[in-house]
C-alpha cells in the first residue's frame, strides 16, 4: 500500500464506507487493539457496528512510514460520545481493555499504527500504539 492508498482508506473510515475499507483487508485480517482481537471482515464490521453507535471516530493523519513488510501511519484519532460507553458494557461485548467514551466528550489520542501487508499488499494485520495528548483533551 502506498501513502496515496492510505488517504483513501482514512477518507473511507471517516465517511463509515466499510464496504471499501474491506478492500483494502484479506479475507482473514486481524486487528488487535486494547487487548483484544478482531478477526475478518464480518467481526470487523460487528465491532464497528457496535463502536460507532456509541461513538463518532474521526481519523487525522499525520505521517506514513514504509517498511519491508507494511508500514506504520501516525493519526490523530478523535473519539466523540454519542451514547455513554461505560466499562459495563465493553466488558459485556468482549471488549474490556478499551477506554470508556461518555456521551458528549471528546478525546483525542495520538496512535502509531503498524500495518502487517500481505503478499497481495492487502492488510494482513493491524496493531496500534497510543498516548494520550494532554493538551488537546476536553
């Protein structure tokens, strides 16, 4: 995947188009986030369905840097609560080591993102590291 490709894909996650981001994943992907594994597309759109109910993700990309078998993006990710996403309830949909949203907050965090490629050049894999930016926290 190239930088050109990836703007794509972030336009798409912005505008909830999943139909295209799954262009970009094989078949068995995996993303790993929070302690917790998603794998394939159909579970990748069950915890996208799920996530964006309660809240408004927006992506901002900051840098893209290739390597042998993938490359990491650097993003600014912006959470929105649009329903109160409580401990309760992650726990309760298997995803627990997630961040709880409230309903009307907004978090940003930075993360650096490694996406393992294929021999495709599709997504193979997709794990993140994050930190909090004070500064720009509600």
């Amino acid at each position: 995947m190239k930088e050109s490709d990836y703007h794509q894909y972030v336009k798409a996650f912005n505008a909830r188009d999943y139909a295209t981001l799954e262009t970009f994943f094989a078949d068995d992907f995996a993303l790993e986030n929070a302690g917790f594994i998603v794998k394939g597309k159909p579970a990748f759109r069950a915890f996208y369905k799920f996530f964006h109910e309660y809240c408004r993700e927006t992506v901002r990309f900051k840098g893209f840097y290739n390597g042998n078998e993938g490359f990491v993006a650097n993003v600014v990710i912006s959470f929105e609560g649009l329903k109160d996403l409580t401990p309760a309830i992650l726990e309760e949909k298997g995803y627990p080591g997630m961040t709880p949203v409230a309903k009307d907050s907004k978090v940003d965090l930075e993360f650096l993102i490694l996406y393992e490629l294929n021999s495709d050049g599709l997504v193979q894999h997709i794990k993140g590291a994050v930190y909090f930016l004070a500064e720009k926290q509600a």
